[in-house]
C-alpha cells in the first residue's frame, strides 16, 4: 500500500477477523459476485491488511479457533 495514500482504520471484533482472514483465504476472488473490479482489489486489500496486523494474528488461526470465532459471530448476529 501506497503510504502516501490515504488511509482508514478499522477496527473489528478479533472474532470477526478471523472469520473474514479465513473466508477471504479459502475464496476464489476470481468467482465472487462483483460489479466493479476495484470491489475484489478491495476483498485482496483486506486480506493483505488482515496479514500484517502484528497486533492480533489471524494467520496463525488452527481450526479450533476459527470454528469459535465462527460460532461467536453467528451467536452475535441479530437476524
């Protein structure tokens, strides 16, 4: 990323994390609906933002957690 860009921080439940760093690592970009190709290179943004959170590793994720994170998210869901 461009540092001279502007920028937009984010801040996301730990929970929600892995869950996106996971569906966004096991996903084919290339087949999710888009209408415009700025959309998937700001799904791959994401990702790359996700990999380089020193603060709360989401890469290092084992199945155990993600199956947490996933039942949390939907546990907090609210529809």
């Amino acid at each position: 990323m461009d540092p001279d860009l502007p920028t937009v921080n984010v801040t996301l439940w730990r929970a929600d994390a892995v869950v996106l760093f996971d569906w966004l690592t096991s996903t084919d970009l290339d087949t999710v609906p888009i209408t415009h190709p700025a959309q998937k290179q700001a799904l791959a943004d994401l990702l790359g933002s996700l990999e380089a959170e020193a603060d709360v590793d989401v890469t290092a994720s084992t199945e155990e957690e993600i199956a947490a994170a996933q039942e949390e998210v939907a546990r907090d869901m609210g529809w």
